[in-house]
C-alpha cells in the first residue's frame, strides 16, 4: 500500500475563519465640508426640534471652527510655496 500525504492548511484550529481585513472608511476635509452644509440646509428647513437645537448649533460651530482652521492652514501653506517659488528667480537676476 501506498501512504497518502496530508497537508494542513494554515487555517485556526479553533474553529473562526480569518478574513481579509478591509480599510477603514476614509473621512475627508470635503466630507466634512458637506456635513456642514447638510446642518445648515437641515435647520434652515426645519428638520430639527427645539429642544435638538442646541446641540446640532454646537457641533456645527465646532465644525465650523475646525473647517475655517484647515482653510487657513492650507491658504499659509499656498503662500509659503508661492514664496519660496519666487526666491530662485530673484537670485538668478
């Protein structure tokens, strides 16, 4: 007779299946740019209580800080490459 050769899988002997681990769902600037307006539309047409209110008014404001942040981060950042752009050209005269 002949012996037959086995081979174990490499799968957990305790019984689970592994899977493929997806990435995380990505939330960018723009996502958070819609949520704002999404707010502003929602309470401007009345979808919100009263009492909801100023909780929705508080995280607004919070988003809105953080968005004008960013926007002002980004516009030094503009400035700062433009600037250093422009300093090569002046040392070439």
């Amino acid at each position: 007779m002949s012996e037959e050769k086995k081979t174990k899988t490499a799968q957990p002997e305790d019984g689970t299946v592994e899977t493929p681990q997806s990435q995380p769902p990505a939330l960018t600037v723009a996502d958070l740019r819609n949520v704002r307006t999404i707010i502003d539309i929602s309470s401007s047409r009345g979808a919100f209580r009263g009492a909801e209110l100023k909780t929705v008014g508080e995280v607004f404001d919070k988003l809105d800080t953080f968005l004008k942040a960013v926007d002002a981060k980004a516009e030094e950042q503009k400035k700062a490459e433009g600037d250093t752009a422009e300093q090569p050209k002046a040392e070439e005269k």
